[in-house]
C-alpha cells in the first residue's frame, strides 16, 4: 500500500479551501436574491412571487408590440415601488422609447397620485429606465459588457451646449445619439465600430453607486433577441450565441438583476406538445445561399437558436403569451400567459392578463381554458 505524500494532501488542502471559499460567495450571492412583483397578482402567481433576480426570464409571443407592452408595465411598476430602482431596456428596434415609457408611467401614476404630482412622478420613472438600441449581436454583447462595467454614468444637468457626460444630445434631449458609447468595445470585439443608430436617453445615475439615495439597477430587458439574432451575420450568430448566453447569466448573477428576455416564436418551435420542456428541432444549421429565400433564412436562424440546448439551459423561467383580443382604439389588449419552464416550481400555471390605460389587470385561469394548450 503506497503511503498518502505530502505533495497530495498539499493538494487536497487547496482542493477543500477552494470548495470552502466557493461556497461561501455562493451563498453570499444567493442570499441577495430578491423577489420584484408585477403590478399582477395573477402574473405573480404564474411566476412564483414576481421577477427574481440571479434569475432569466423569457417571455414567448407571437407579437412583438404586446411582448414590448407587457415588459414596459413590469418596469414602470417596478420603478414606481421602489424609487431608487433603476432598469436597463435594450430594445431592437426602438418602439420602446422615451415617448412610450411616459405614456405608460404616465397613466400608472394618473390612477394613484394627484393630478399635481403626476407629471412630475412619471417623468421620474421615465429617466431611471436607460434605453439602449442593438442593431446585431455585436452591439448586444458590447451593451452587456457596458452594463457588467458600469459605464453608464451620472449624467449631470446639462449645459448650453446640450452635453450629457460625453453624451452629445445634437439638441434633442428627448433621445441623444451615442457619442462613443462603447468606446472600448473593441477589446471585445476587435474591429468593429459602434453603429451611428445607437442611441441612449439622458438623465440616468450610476449603477450600484455609494450612498443612501443611490439608485441601483434592479432589472435588463432585452426586446428582441430573436430580431437581433436574424439581423445579424449568420458566422456572429452561431460563434457568439455561447459567449451571448454565458454573459446573460452571469449578468444576473453578478450583478443581482433579474433579466428579462423578450423572443417572438414560430407555430411549433416551442408549445404545450412538449411535455419535457426540450424546443423541438425545426431546423439545423446549415449553410444559406443567396438563393434562399430571405423569410425563410430568418426563420431557420430563429428556429436554430430557439431549439438550442444552450439557450434553453440559459432561461430559468420560460411564458408563453398568447394575444385573444386587442382594441387599438382604446388601448387595450387581453391575452393568456403560461409558464412553460420552471427551475425551481411546477409548471403549467396560466393566467390572463389586460393592459389597458388603467394598467395591468389579471384574473387566475386553469390552463385548459387556453386552447393553445389543451
């Protein structure tokens, strides 16, 4: 029998300190785990207390404007709760701006405060919530890496000259183009250059910053990935779709947001036939032409992200929402919302859900009622 060196119990010492030092930041960070409700009692309940952060949301529609609709209410919701909160929206094709935001914190607040303090309250919420548009999967990933590093800074009153902290405004302070916002995304991306349709809006504070009254970033949405992956070059979206899903979760963890992640499905991707949760594989990766057509190439790059397994371990909470009825005129829609994916609790919780001027109402459903799932 070879006697235990010293060389070796050396090594086992290290092995446990390492296991011991380990474990000990891991329950540091999940003990900072926080729970952020929704405006929702319904959608609450559907996933599990609200939106956790350390954790992935992903949110499934059809529609992209009504995926965009709901994430806007949970964060005007959750900034008017919590008035040292902030959010980040990385949106892909700019419909959720400054303009929506206030409309929709705008009638969240007419329905709770006073008339007087109305204006003041939703412009509040407005510019806790810093906005920023990707074009490809590059940008996103730079935009990420931003986030993690907390480049995003105080902004301080402005000047004559319209200047927000390197921020050239161009003299709309309503939606200031980029002036070198990701200055160093080449060592990121080496040889890449920040595209001239990125833009930010003003008046945001630095995340995580010391102090009482320092806001802190609770919440990233992400609106549209899918759309940001069919805009990109096909070799960006195969070689960074792991590096883009190792980031997104370590993004939660590290920094303690939750993050919301908003994709547009097509019929038989996802859906209630799959009992195990596993996305049917609609289609492999192959090598498009230019005769393909270009409907069918951005089908085929949506339904090979969505069907990977690297993705579908990256998402801790999966819903599905499907729209029943949407009134333009009055601004209203209804639709039903199921959780398909679950870490930590059963699945098939369902409940539908209103956005209207007056917010979001829910009423708790079975999920047979939704035929999609029957």
């Amino acid at each position: 029998m070879v006697a235990f060196s010293g060389d070796y119990k050396r090594i086992s010492e290290a092995a446990i300190r390492f296991v011991e030092e380990y474990s000990d930041e891991a329950l540091r960070i999940l003990s900072e785990k926080e729970i952020i409700s929704t405006q929702s009692s319904g959608l609450n309940r559907v996933l599990n207390g609200g939106i956790a952060t350390q954790e992935v949301t992903e949110i499934l529609g059809e529609n992209h404007m009504h995926n965009g609709e709901l994430i806007i209410h949970i964060l005007v919701h959750q900034l008017y709760v919590d008035k040292n909160a902030e959010a980040v929206m990385i949106t892909s094709n700019g419909v959720q701006n400054d303009d929506t935001i206030y409309r929709v914190a705008h009638r969240h607040v007419a329905t709770r405060l006073s008339s007087d303090d109305v204006d003041e309250m939703a412009f509040d919420i407005m510019k806790r919530i810093f906005i920023v548009q990707c074009l490809d999967i590059r940008e996103l990933m730079a935009a990420l890496e931003d986030v993690s590093n907390g480049k995003y800074k105080k902004a301080e009153q402005a000047d004559e000259s319209h200047q927000y902290m390197g921020y050239v405004s161009s003299g709309n302070a309503s939606a200031p183009y980029i002036d070198g916002l990701c200055q160093d995304r080449d060592t990121f991306h080496p040889g890449t250059q920040p595209s001239a349709n990125r833009w930010v809006s003003p008046g945001r504070r630095a995340f995580r910053a010391s102090g009482k009254n320092s806001a802190t970033l609770k919440t990233i949405a992400i609106h549209i990935l899918t759309s940001i992956l069919e805009d990109s070059q096909q070799r960006d979206a195969w070689k960074f779709l792991p590096s883009l899903c190792r980031k997104i979760r370590s993004t939660a963890r590290q920094m303690n947001v939750g993050i919301i992640v908003s994709n547009i499905q097509d019929e038989g991707t996802m859906g209630p036939n799959n009992p195990d949760d596993v996305p049917r594989q609609t289609t492999k990766p192959r090598d498009f032409t230019p005769e393909d057509e270009e409907p069918d190439r951005q089908k085929a790059k949506r339904g090979w992200y969505m069907s990977s397994a690297r993705w579908n371990s990256t998402v801790d909470k999966r819903i599905e929402v499907m729209v029943h009825k949407y009134d333009r005129d009055s601004a209203r829609s209804r639709f039903a919302v199921h959780l398909t994916r679950s870490r930590l609790c059963a699945t098939g919780a369902s409940c539908e859900l209103e956005l209207s001027q007056h917010g979001m109402r829910s009423q708790i459903i079975n999920a047979k009622c939704c035929r999609r799932y029957q």
